[in-house]
C-alpha cells in the first residue's frame, strides 16, 4: 500500500516517475506559483536516447522583436521564498501583474473562420477534457477560473456535459473612479480591490445571492470586468449535455450548445488512455452530477463504445455539418492514431465532399483519464508525437491541411513539448494532468476511487475541502502565460516572432547512434494517387509543385 508513496518521494530519480515524473511536477509547480520555471546548473535530461531537439537559430530575435500581445495584464498573486531548508521553506505571497503572452491578432489562431460565430484563440494552450464527475467541483471552478482569469485560452468540457462551475465568472475593478449607487455597490469594489479576480460564488457567500443584479450593474457601468473560460463543449457516446430520457435530443443539445461561453463543440470519437466510451463509477456520482448527465444513482456509468448516432463516415459527418449549421459554432472530433493508415479515410471523404470539421483533437497514448483499463492505457493507440505526425501527413497528402486546425493533447505539459508538437504539425495544446497538478494533484493514481486524498477528484466534502479554489486558480492562471510565455522565448531561440509559426523546420532527430535529421528532410508527404495520366497530377498536394512540373515536363 504504501509502496507507490514511497518510490515516488524517496527512491525513483527526478527523471523516473510515471505518468509525470518528478521533474515535470516541479516545473509545473514553479509555473504556477511563481511564474517561471528557471533552473539551475543544467538539464538532467538523458541526451544518449534519441529524442527531438528544437532547432535554434544563430541569430535568435530579443523579446522586442517578437510579435506578442501583452498590452493587458492580468492581476495575480506569485509568492517570493525568503527562506528555505531541507525541512522549511518560509515565503510571501505577493499581488502582481502578469503579462498574458498573447498571440497578436495576425498571428492567432481561427476555428470555423467560415462559420457564423467563429472561435478566435489567442492562447496556444489550453485545459484539456476533464469532466464535473471526474473532477470534483472545486477542481472544476479552480481551472474554470484560471482560465478565465489569463484570457485567451480554452476549456474542454469533457464529456460530462456542462456544469455551473465551467461557467464560473470572476471579476476585477477597470474603473474605480465611476460614480458608485449605491453602499452594496461601494463594498464589492472595495472587496474586489483587495481580492481581484475573485469569483461569483465568492461574491454571493459573502453578500448573498442577490449580489449578482449588482454585479451585472456595475459591469454594465464598466466598474467591473466580468471574465469566463472560454468552453469547448465536448459531446461523447454516452451524448452527457445533450441527452433527454437517455437519447439525443436536440433542444438539451442547443441549449448548451448556445450559450454565449461556448465556442465550440467537440465530438469525441476516441481518447488515448481508453479508446473507447468513458467510465463513471458509480462511487463518484452524486445527485448534482447525475442531474447534469441524466443518468441514474448508484450505478457505474459506462458509455458505449461508440457513439449512436453513426456507425460510419458518412453518419459522421452527417451530424458535424448539422451541428455547424444549427450553431454557427466551430464542430470538430477527438481521435487517436492506430497505424499510418488511421486517418486516411477521413482525409479523403474531406477531399471528395468538401464536407470537413473545423478542428481535429488528436490525443496520444500518454493521455490519462480519471478511470479505465490496464490493458486499455498500455496497449492501444499510438503516442502523441507520432498521432500528430501521421494526422499532419495524411491532411496534407489530401490537400486538405489548411481546412482543419489541430489540436494535441498526452502529457504535453512543459513549454519544450510543446513546441515539438506545433513544429510537428499541431495549431493548439491541451493540456489536462499538468493542469490538474496546478490545482494540487499529487499523482496518488486513485482518480477512480473517489478517495483522492487532495479532492480534486473527489466528491466527499472532507477530501474536495482539500482544493483551495481560491488560491489554486491562480496556479492554473500562471501555469498557462508561463507556458505561453515559454513557448515565444523558445520561438525566438529558433528565429521566428510568434510560436504559430512554429514548423518542421525548427526541429531535428537524434538519434542514439549520434545521427542528425531535420524532420523536414525525412518527413515527406506522399501522393495517395498513382500518377498514370495527365490530370492525376492536379490531385498532388501543393507542397510536391516541383514534382508536378517535373511530370509535366515529361
């Protein structure tokens, strides 16, 4: 019983640890409390074993060369050590501004630019599917927030559906000068001035829940700024969020699906810990979370494995056009790669209809999950690097690349990693367990016990009590700018202004034999065609233009 405990405290090395060894647990820890991830002495990275290196440029552009948008800044709290030893560390928690590292309005990135209500991301990453039911519901507020409180990124939903505390609101003064009307009114500008960024439930414990006609008010005066999470609202084949009576039904689906905080609607076919439905034991479920989900008490809850409303391509992307179309909202699909193979008939059902989701999620083998099998976790789907690759490759091959952004989710959860997967072909991050760790997970690995013994996935009062919200969210806060922070200074190292630009270009293989090569070089897009006549050519991908002019030639 005590085993896991005493191997990761005491006898694994900093490199060792599984899922996130104790390296990552550190540099996580640092983004979020003080807002780098600054190191002493050198990386104790094992540089025989092949791995990828980002390519650095001879002559790196300074931070005033970059193209980033920090014109705003957002209040947080960082803390100072002002004394440390083996067995104390004493330290002072400060209230500071923080610069966001934005992407620039050129250079963000668009989901659905064709759609009604388009999503503009202007923070390359994210918190990744996690659902109210895993999590607990501080968990839930304590990331909701965070996000909220940066500005530009994402959150998934999951595929619980959408709970109250994904549409957390938290607030901050922009104008303290303006003619207050009332004495209420006087008291939340004078708390929020002491505690900015505090949140609506917050506010309503402290003045009651009548507090929030004044709070609307006081942002319809331009006081206040109110601030959610942008939501990806995730539907899986159990259709949590969108389901009456235990089947689809369209007006529960709308109904989260248009709420002003959702930006886009995820479908989720497959995720990299469990390729197949999810799993809810019946342990973890509570009145409010079966109320959400419309499912029963005191049973496990197993999603199918596949969702019912398809059972082939077509039926798939049946219901991707009719969701675009009734929302005006970005739809795209959660996958995992097999094989080489995995995504070729997506790519060329693209292709031939011009039908197409405006995203694809591609999650790898490393992902975690809140419960699932073994076997499951181990051996089925292909790790992340390779997924991106394979998802990369097969869209280009169809020429069908620039209709889809992709998003990267499995254990991406330092900035070094992520840009490995944008130089591999990836648009946005998702990050889950790293944001968890943000919010205190302390990898015990007992996710589906409901026995967390810090509450961030749990639902007994004793253990979830264990989850300060009011602190953790600035955790999760200064966990994503750092991120995005690191992801620009890596970008100038290798010569470019902003991280979207980002591309195979800027990384190199080395392998354990001391051999060298760009991925650029050795990742060629090839032709799914056999070139037999004149008018094959026009369906090569544009990148092959020598290639075509070549066969034209001859």
């Amino acid at each position: 019983m005590v085993g896991p405990e005493f191997r990761q405290y005491w006898f694994l090395n900093d490199k060792e640890g599984k899922p996130v060894d104790r390296d990552t647990q550190e540099a996580i820890a640092k983004a979020g409390k003080y807002a780098n991830t600054v190191i002493g002495f050198g990386s104790k990275k094992d540089f025989s074993k092949t791995s990828f290196y980002l390519t650095n440029s001879m002559f790196p552009l300074n931070v005033n060369e970059l193209s980033v948008d920090n014109k705003k800044r957002y209040q947080s709290y960082t803390y100072q050590i002002l004394n440390e030893s083996v067995t104390s560390r004493k330290e002072k928690r400060n209230q500071v501004q923080l610069q966001p590292w934005h992407l620039t309005d050129e250079n963000q990135i668009i989901l659905g630019e064709n759609r009604k209500h388009p999503f503009h991301v202007k923070g390359l990453v994210g918190v990744s599917a996690m659902s109210y039911g895993a999590l607990s519901k501080s968990a839930v507020k304590a990331l909701a927030q965070g996000v909220a409180i940066g500005g530009g990124s994402f959150m998934n939903t999951g595929e619980g559906g959408i709970s109250p505390y994904h549409l957390s609101k938290v607030y901050e003064v922009v104008n303290r000068d303006q003619e207050l009307r009332d004495r209420l009114s006087e008291k939340v500008v004078d708390y929020l001035e002491e505690h900015p960024n505090s949140s609506n439930f917050d506010l309503e414990e402290r003045f009651g829940k009548g507090i929030m006609f004044h709070l609307d008010q006081l942002v319809e005066q331009n006081v206040l700024e109110e601030k959610t999470a942008n939501l990806i609202f995730q539907i899986g084949s159990g259709l949590f969020g969108a389901r009456k009576d235990g089947l689809y039904c369209e007006e529960t689906f709308l109904k989260n699906a248009l709420r002003p905080e959702v930006k886009a609607i995820e479908l989720k076919l497959a995720q990299g810990a469990k390729v197949r439905g999810g799993k809810l034991p019946k342990e973890k479920i509570t009145p409010e979370i079966a109320q959400i989900r419309g499912i029963e008490m005191g049973k496990d809850v197993e999603s199918p494995n596949r969702s019912p409303l398809f059972s082939d391509m077509e039926g798939l992307f049946n219901w991707i056009t009719h969701w675009q179309e009734i929302t005006g909202k970005p739809v795209g699909i959660k996958v995992v790669a097999g094989d080489n193979d995995s995504f070729e008939e997506l790519a060329r059902y693209i292709k031939e209809t011009g039908e197409h989701p405006d995203f694809i999620a591609i999650d790898g083998a490393e992902g975690g999950t809140g419960a699932t099998y073994q076997e499951m976790a181990d051996s089925l789907g292909l790790p992340i690097y390779s997924g991106i690759h394979i998802l990369d490759r097969t869209l280009r091959r169809y020429d069908v690349r620039d209709k889809v952004k992709i998003f990267a989710s499995g254990m991406l959860a330092t900035a070094d990693k992520m840009a490995v997967a944008l130089s591999l072909g990836a648009d946005l991050i998702y990050v889950a367990r790293a944001a968890m760790n943000t919010v205190g997970c302390i990898n015990a690995g007992k996710c589906h016990t409901n026995l967390c013994p810090v509450g961030i996935t749990s639902h007994l009062p004793h253990l979830e009590a264990g989850v300060s919200v009011q602190e953790k969210r600035f955790r999760t806060a200064n966990y994503l700018r750092t991120m995005r922070e690191g992801l620009f200074m890596l970008g100038a190292s290798c010569g470019i202004d902003s991280p979207s630009k980002f591309n195979r270009r800027h990384i190199a293989l080395r392998e354990a034999n001391n051999d060298v090569n760009k991925v650029e070089d050795f990742v060629k897009v090839d032709h799914p065609v056999h070139i037999t006549k004149i008018e094959d050519i026009s369906k090569l991908p544009h990148e092959e233009t020598e290639k075509k002019k070549e066969l034209v030639g001859s």
